[in-house]
C-alpha cells in the first residue's frame, strides 16, 4: 500500500533489482542502492554513472546487475560520484518541484518558463 501511494502521489517508483539492491526512479533520475548505499545513478535518457567499489562482494555483485547489457556506463571515483550525484538530484528536484506545481496548480517558473524548457535548459548545461 504504502508502495502504490509514493508511486501514485508522488511518481517515486521502486524497482528492485536482487536481493538488498533496487532502484528508486523520481523524475528523470534513477538511484541505485545497495542496502541503504547509493551506488549508481542514471538520469534518463543519458549515461548510467557508477562508483568504483570500495566495498565488497555483496555490492560487486550488485553493481554486476546494474551494469549488466550497458555499454554507457560511466565509472567514477566515490568523491566524483557523490558530487555528480548530489548535483543531479538538485537539477532533478527543481524540475520534480516544478512539474509537481505546474500540474497541480497550473503554475510557471519564476521567469514564465515551462518545466520543458527548464529541463531542457538543464540537459543542456550538463553537457
């Protein structure tokens, strides 16, 4: 139940991957965990960034699942990914947040835009 109301609500979709390993879709951004470790994220339609494993088996294994059938996996050092990470959840957060009140309330962006075109302005600055 509580799955359908974050899904239905909030459009946070969990997908699990094997055991102690899923995804959590908000938005364009997909994060990967393993336990309560991020250790992945892709933001749609690009490149899947991975982090170097600096703890064992168990994540290597999970890791394995992530990547498995991608050629556009891109791996990074931990203090690398956490900062990508971090800075892809904000640029995601702001458009989740503005498509939220555009739907909700018909609202715009401070400066009239639509979330199209901030998305947009966003894909285009992480190139």
């Amino acid at each position: 139940m509580e799955r359908d109301f974050l899904e239905h609500r909030f459009g946070i979709y969990i997908h699990p991957i094997c055991n102690n390993c899923l995804g959590v879709e908000i938005g364009d951004l997909t994060v990967y965990f393993s336990y309560r470790t991020p250790i992945a994220f892709k933001i749609k339609p690009k490149k899947k960034y991975i982090c170097e494993n600096i703890w064992g088996k168990t994540t290597e294994k999970h890791m394995a699942y992530i990547k498995a059938g991608q050629t556009n996996t891109i791996e990074l050092k931990r203090d690398d990914f956490k900062e990508k990470l971090k800075t892809s959840f904000r640029q995601n957060f702001i458009v989740c947040a503005r498509d939220l009140l555009k739907e909700r309330f018909g609202l715009k962006t401070e400066t009239g835009e639509s979330s199209d075109s901030v998305r947009s302005n966003l894909e285009k600055s992480e190139e």
